[in-house]
C-alpha cells in the first residue's frame, strides 16, 4: 500500500503504485494515476485525469492538472501526461489542455521547476529543461529538451522554444525563441550570441560549437536575407545535425523567431 499520510485524501479511483508517499493535506483526485517511486509533498492538490510517471518529486503547496485558465473551457475531458523524474518546487501551477489545444497537456522527463513556475494548457514541454523561479509558460506553447528558462521569464501562447535554448530572466518572448541561442530582454526580446558555456558543459564538440557559431552571424547579423541565409547554411554546415535542426526550426516558425 502506498505511504499516505492521515490527513492526506485520496480520491477512491486514483492509483498509487505501492511505494507512493503522500504528505500531509495533500488532495489526490479522481482519473490520478501515479507511478512508483514518487513523493507527493505536504498540500499538494493534483487533479485528474492526469498520469504521473516514477521517481517524480513535488514538493508541496502546488496545484497540478486542475483545469485550463481558458474562457472557452466548458469541462471537457482533458489531460495532463506527466513523465518519470521530474523535481517541481512549492507553489507550481501546471493546467490540463483544452478540446481545441489537443486535450493535452505533457511534460517529459528529467525536468526541473522551481517555485512558482506556471505551465498552462496544452503546453508540451521536453526533457532536461530547467525553470527558475517564476518562469511562466501561456498555452500552446512547445519548449524543446534541455532548454532554459530564466527568473520571472513569460512565453507568449503559440511560440515555440528550441532545444537548448537559453532564455534569461525578465525576458519577454513574443516569438520562437531559436535553439541553442541567449536569448534575453523585453519588449524586443534579443538574441546574444549562441549559449557556448552551456554547450560545451553539456559535452557538445567543438566543432560543433564553432559550427553554431559561424551559423548564428550567417543567421542574425549578415544582411542575407532570411531563405538565403538559411540556404547558405544548409549548404556550409548542412552535415552537422544540429545546424540542420536550426535550419528547420526557423522554417517551421509560425510566429516568426527572435533574432
């Protein structure tokens, strides 16, 4: 049976693995279901249908899978796919999707959220990302693996983060932030340059590095214009996958990419 404390409630048709522990006051609803290993701190409220994987740390007095912030919701069933190995601090608020979002909100693995993130409707974050604290995410939008996201940062619905991305605090993103890329300010928001540190404590090559580097002046400071620009790199550096992945994500954009 799983550890739950005598205060906490547990709805009837929640599903705890056997070694789930739940703090005191926590609130587990119905359509929950949690996997082995994860700790439910003190004051929690998760609300169903939700899927939590494993090994996952919430460490209490925040509000997970409770309803979207959408004027449009009418209690549609929706959800929130939670996956293994995620640390997520007090105060989080993270909301299932919306019927015209998907239906669904996920989060991947490995991630880590400290206090007083937000993460809205129909959002998908990867793996590996890091928010600091007061990060805050609006619906819709799509954050790559291994990206950050600064101190009381906010990304606009729709917009889309690259993997290994780097946002700085008190940023404002109205755009596709790219990967790979410092990205920082407000009202613009601009890009500094790629993130080397960060690559190069993350074990990327350094050719690779130099690569991005080379693409990023091509990409952001050159007078080309953007289809040439991005001609030109496929035809420089198009053997090197992440290049390539820089190339297909400005392609992709929507909402146009922070430069």
């Amino acid at each position: 049976m799983a550890n739950i404390d005598a205060t906490a409630i547990v709805h009837k048709d929640a599903v705890l693995a056997d070694d789930v522990v739940v703090g005191p006051y926590a609130l587990i609803g119905a359509g929950v279901t949690i996997g082995a290993g994860t700790q439910i701190g003190p004051f929690l409220r998760i609300e169903g249908p939700a899927t939590i994987g494993e090994r996952n740390q919430f460490v209490g007095q925040a509000s997970i899978g409770t309803g979207p912030q959408d004027l449009k919701y009418q209690g549609e069933r929706t959800e929130l796919v939670i996956g293994n190995d995620n640390v997520f601090r007090e105060f989080i608020t993270v909301n299932r999707g919306t019927a015209g979002g998907g239906g669904v909100t996920t989060i991947g693995s490995n991630n880590f959220f400290m206090a007083y993130t937000h993460v809205a409707h129909d959002c998908h974050v990867g793996s590996r990302t890091i928010f600091a604290n007061n990060a805050t995410l609006a619906g819709h939008v799509e954050v790559g693996d291994a990206a950050q996201v600064g101190a009381f940062s906010a990304v606009h619905q729709f917009c889309r983060v690259g993997e290994h991305a780097f946002i700085g605090g008190d940023t404002i993103a109205t755009q596709d932030v790219l990967p790979f890329v410092k990205t920082v300010g407000s009202r613009p928001a601009k890009t500094y340059g790629i993130n080397t540190i960060g690559l190069e404590r993350k074990g990327f090559p350094k050719e690779t590095v130099e690569a991005l580097q080379r693409a990023y002046r091509i990409l952001v400071r050159s007078k080309l214009k953007l289809a040439d620009a991005l001609a030109k790199l496929e035809e420089d550096f198009g053997f090197f996958p992440e290049v390539r992945y820089l190339v297909e994500f400005v392609r992709g954009s929507k909402r146009g990419v922070i430069r």
